[in-house]
C-alpha cells in the first residue's frame, strides 16, 4: 500500500476556521495513476508551478477528482484538527512558552491519527511519502519528526514493512495530487463548497478532531 499526503493549515486568518490538517489518498498501486496523471496534466505543463491553490489549475483539478471517484483502488484521506478543540491539558505538549503553539506536536500526533485510522497491520509493506515541509530547526527537526512517525508505526505495527519518506512535489508528481485533494479539502474546512468531495464521501477516510480526546 502507498499513502501520499500533504498539509493544509489556517493558523492567521481569524475570519475562517483556524485548523492544521493533513490530506492525500492511498492507492496500492501507484504505476497506473502516475501514468494517467503524466497525461492529464500535460497540457498544463509551462503555464506556471503546478499546484492546487492556483485557480489556473481548477480544470485539471476536477479531471483528477472525476478520475479518482472511478477508481476502486484509491482512497482519500483527511483529518482536521481545529486549533480551538486541542486538549488544555496537552498544553505541555502542543504548546510552549507563552502559549505558542508547537505545529510539528500537533502535525506529528495528527498524522498517527490518521494513520491508526486506516489499520496498516492489514498490510505487510506500507510505503508513505509526505510532501516535504519546513520544520523547526531544519534539518534536525525534520529528521526528529521522521524518526518520531517511524517508531510510532514500528511500536504498534511490528509485523508490518514501513517506508516513511518526506520529498518535495518537484520530485515526485504523485505527491502533487496530494496537493491537489489538500486543497479541495482547504476549501471544505474554510467554508467554501466542493462538490466534487461529496461524491467521493463513500472513499474517504476522515477525522475531524482526534486530537480532543487525548491530553
């Protein structure tokens, strides 16, 4: 099984919900979609950075999602954690001094979340790659977060094969698919209306708060 995900946030604008998330899809075998998402995104190709928040881009984003929505063996994955539903108690956990809020705890805890949600000891090899993403201090703090997600799924899911890789969409065009359902569900969490996600309600995996009973 493969997992490509990709985060979406609003931490500033108080005049929509204020949320960490982080959204892909699993698909257990990703040969063929690479091979039709080469084609239907090269006639996009040249016109600017591929990436969903463009809204150049809307065209190709609905032909991915009407392709996905025929495809048994791809799932959407998302789970939302709204910043006013983390648990006070985990304060000492999701949040510093002068109560700032440590992004990576929560993304970190999010992901394990998510990945609980979609039992991987039903498999025995789980390839998971995440788009890459600034952390706190650098390449330190991103090489802790791999080691942290690793020997959670190692603890838990003994008998199951796990590859645990954070690349960045320039490499790897699958994970721009990742970006593109991350952002549909952006537009869902801000409020905005995405009909196309509803029709793929029956192939989704979501959580929306996990978070609210820990701490």
């Amino acid at each position: 099984m493969y997992i490509y995900l990709d985060e979406s946030y609003n931490l500033k604008d108080r005049g929509k919900p204020q949320f960490i998330s982080i959204n892909g899809f699993m698909v257990v075998d990703p040969k063929p979609l690479r091979k039709r998402w080469r084609a239907m995104r090269l006639p996009f190709v040249g016109k600017s950075r591929i990436h969903g928040s463009d809204r150049l881009f809307d065209p190709l984003r609905k032909k991915l999602l009407n392709h996905i929505s025929k495809q048994p063996n791809i799932t959407l994955l998302a789970a939302r954690q709204d910043i006013n539903l983390i648990p006070p108690k985990g304060e000492t956990v999701y949040y510093g001094k002068g109560g700032k809020l440590i992004f990576d705890n929560v993304y970190a805890d999010l992901l394990k979340e998510l990945l609980k949600e979609i039992h991987p000891r039903a498999y025995k090899e789980i390839h998971i790659i995440i788009d890459s993403r600034k952390h706190k201090n650098s390449v330190l703090g991103k090489e802790q977060f791999r080691k942290n997600i690793l020997a959670f799924l190692k603890n838990r899911y003994p008998n199951t094969s796990v590859r645990f890789e954070q690349q960045a969409s320039t490499t790897n065009i699958l994970l721009e698919i990742a970006d593109f359902i991350s952002n549909s569900f952006y537009k869902l969490y801000t409020e905005q209306d995405v009909p196309l996600l509803k029709r793929l309600e029956g192939k989704t995996v979501q959580l929306k708060n996990p978070l609210k009973e820990r701490g």
